[in-house]
C-alpha cells in the first residue's frame, strides 16, 4: 500500500440499536485508521425497531465531533460494499467465543472473495463483552434499566417509541 494513501475501514452492522459496545469499537478504530465509515446494513427480512435513516441520524449526532467517522447504509456483500469504497480492512467485534467461529467464517469467506480487504477483530471494553442491540432491547421492552449500556441519546430515543413494557 501506498504511504500517502490514507488507510480506510469499514464498520458494519445493524447497529439497532447503538450500544455502548459499538461506541467503543468505534472509537477506537477512529484512532486506529484515518477515516471509518459505520456501515448500516439494511435488511429487508428484518423488522428493525429504528430505520436505517433514524440509525443514521443516531450515529451522526454520538459521533459528530469525530471528523473521520462517516455513516453510511449498504445492502448487498460487505466485502462489495467495502471494495467499492476502497476500503483496506473491515472491523468486526468480538464480544465473546461464541462469537469467534461465526466471525471467522465470515472473515475467511471475505478473504476468498478479495483478498486486498482485511478483517481485523476487536474486543469491546470488558464492560460491555456481554452486551448486544438483541439483549438492550429485551431489557429496555421488559422495563429494565438500560443506563450505561447505551448512549442517552439511543435511550431517549427508546423512551419517544413508546415501547411496552411485557
């Protein structure tokens, strides 16, 4: 790779919604690569509780004083997504070894389709290794406080949706 050429990574997900796990992983990848783009990725066989622009306007808000964190939404292969953009590595986390063989499999899937992208893994904070978008939802629909897990802003959002508590 060339040296003046700024190194680019690519962060997907569904991100729905947000949790703390990802504002770490991203964080951290902003001072690890020059530019990340948090790649929202849509799904049409999914109920998302947030819309893709909703998750958007989320992110944008969490990480607008990080000039090298873009948002933008993909459908279609990740690795296609991440080539079209020039991307030299797509960050996955890793929160615990259940997740790892899915992660791997994916990952090498990846590589066999291009091998120019890398995957790196990173681990949230231990805090959060526990944490998915799935289980702060359950908690949140249940009644459960959801403080610390996510940033205000996904909890507020959370509140104006008007979920019921079971």
């Amino acid at each position: 790779m060339e040296s003046n050429r700024s190194r680019l990574a690519v962060y997907p997900g569904s991100f729905d919604p947000l949790t703390n796990g990802h504002v770490d992983i991203i964080e951290r990848g902003a001072r690890l690569f020059d530019r990340i783009v948090i790649a929202i990725l849509v799904n049409l066989d999914k109920q998302p509780l947030f819309s893709p622009e909703e998750r958007k306007d989320i992110l944008r808000e969490v990480f607008r004083s990080k000039p090298n964190v873009e948002i933008e939404t993909f459908n279609g292969l990740l690795v296609d997504y991440a080539e079209d953009r020039k991307a030299d590595v797509i960050v996955r986390g890793l929160r615990a070894i259940s997740d790892f063989e899915y992660e791997m499999q994916m990952a090498l899937m990846n590589r066999r389709l291009n091998r120019e992208i890398e995957t790196v893994f990173m681990m949230p904070d231990e805090r959060y290794t526990y944490l998915s978008s799935r289980l702060a939802k359950e908690v949140f629909a249940l009644g459960g406080s959801i403080s610390g897990l996510v940033p205000e802003l996904v909890e507020s959002r959370l509140r104006s949706k008007n979920i019921q508590h079971n």
